[in-house]
C-alpha cells in the first residue's frame, strides 16, 4: 500500500482533485470530515475544544459551530499578540493523525496494493508529513483563492481577501510546501489541464504501491 497526504493552502482546490483520485481508484479521507466527527458531543476532542474555548462556540443544540470555532480561534489571546489556532491545533491534530493512521492501516488490510490518500491542509505544520510514503500539494494563484472562498462562503471579495489571509497566516506558504512535496498538481488552469495532471500521477502512484508489495 502507498499512503500519500494531499496537502494544499485554503481553496487552492484539494477536495477536487481528491475527488478525481478516486475517480481512478484511490481510497480517500479528509481530515476535515475526521475532525468533525471528533467534535461531536459527547467525544473526548469536542469536551476538550469546549473546555479551552466556552460554550459560546456551541449551538443551541450543542454542536460546535464551526465558524464561531474558526472566530475564537484566530482572534488573539488576551495576554498574547499570536492567535490561539496553536490551542486548538494541539487538541485537534494528535486526534486527527492517530484516526488517519488507523484509516490507512486499514485500508492497507483491505487492498495491500491500495492508494490511501490522506487531503489534509496541514499535513507539514501538524509535523505528520513522515507518515506518508508521498506528499502532494495542490496550487492555485491568489486571485483564484479568493475567489473560490468568496463563492463557497458566500462572501464578497473584500471580506473573502481578509479570510483568506487570516487563515493563510496560519499555514506554511505555498513556496514552501512546494520544496517540502514530492508532486505539485497545479490548480490554477482548467479542470482538464488539472484532470490530465491528475491522471499522470495516478499512473506513478499506482505503479509504487504495486512496487511496495512485491
């Protein structure tokens, strides 16, 4: 089996070319999706990023809402001039990993000649990037980013530029994630061009992890 973590900055597009890796016959998971289900009532995760943060965070049926979540954590601590996404990233990603490793362990019990694919954007800030055979980031240019944002958030431009900087100032840059990947998949063009890209790497992908188990 070849682990593989699709990384990339926010709306650089790492959900659709996930989706056109499993197209081919990659097993995916995305982190988002695992740490969503750690924050729900009752787990370990959600009990902690309530006790860090108030129940302001909460909606009336006591989920967390995830956008007041993503307010309290970028604002700036009271004695600090850095905001507390350090806080929440130190409750939320050991939880995360450990579930992704079990995913991919899995997924290597299912099918020893699988592609698992793990689409976190933090993969190198979390320091998890030693957990996969192959790392792949996906790009985009600014003014795309911020415009994929707005039209997903509903946002208008002025609004969606301020968002995107708040949250990019939390991840490495992308010139940096570039030098730290073994594949960049350049997002900036059409769905086609990206499609193409897309299937050229699967073909090195699938050949590794049938490679890995001889």
């Amino acid at each position: 089996m070849l682990k593989v973590g699709l990384t990339g900055g926010i709306a650089s597009g790492k959900s659709v070319v996930g989706e056109m890796f499993v197209s081919l016959g990659a097993h995916l998971a995305r982190a988002d999706d695992i740490a969503h289900q750690l924050m729900l009532p009752g787990q370990p995760v959600y009990n902690e990023v309530v006790r860090h943060f108030g129940s302001s965070i909460l909606h009336a049926d006591g989920s967390v809402d995830r956008s007041r979540l993503a307010d309290a954590a970028f604002s700036k601590a009271a004695d600090s001039v850095t905001s507390r996404i350090e806080e929440l990233n130190r409750i939320v990603h050991p939880a995360v990993i450990r579930r992704q490793d079990e995913w991919m362990e899995e997924m290597g019990r299912q099918d020893p000649h699988a592609v698992a694919i793990v689409e976190a954007a933090l993969i190198l800030e979390a320091g998890a990037a030693k957990r996969f055979d192959r790392l792949i980031v996906v790009t985009c240019g600014d003014d795309q980013r911020i415009a994929r944002f707005a039209a997903r958030q509903k946002l208008d431009r002025e609004a969606a530029r301020k968002e995107v900087s708040r949250r990019m100032a939390a991840q490495l840059p992308e010139q940096e994630k570039i030098k730290a990947t073994d594949y960049v998949i350049d997002n900036s063009v059409s769905l086609d061009r990206t499609q193409d890209q897309v299937r050229q790497l699967w073909e090195k992908l699938r050949s590794e992890a049938i490679a890995k188990e001889r």
